[in-house]
C-alpha cells in the first residue's frame, strides 16, 4: 500500500518512507486516522510495513 505525505492513515502501525529510487529512508509509527507527515525530500512516499 503506498502512502503519500498528507494522506490519512488507513491503519495503525509502522511505515517505511521509500525515496524516489526506491531505498528505505526511515521507518515511522502512525495512527489510524492521523495524516501521513511531510518528508524531507521531493518524491518520497511511504509503505505499510506488515
């Protein structure tokens, strides 16, 4: 599932925050509900991590 910054979280849990070519940049804790954070760098996004 890919998430992008500002959208709402669709389940509690961690998220990878994948850059633009594809590394792993961080990993976050988000609540259902909360909006994704804004990123450091143009082109990231993040992903569910199950």
């Amino acid at each position: 599932m890919r998430l992008d910054p500002g959208d709402v979280c669709p389940r509690t849990g961690a998220y990878r925050l994948i850059d633009r070519d594809g590394r792993l940049v961080n990993t976050i804790y988000v609540g259902e509900g909360e909006l994704m954070p804004p990123t450091q760098y143009s082109g990231c996004h993040y992903e569910w991590e199950s």
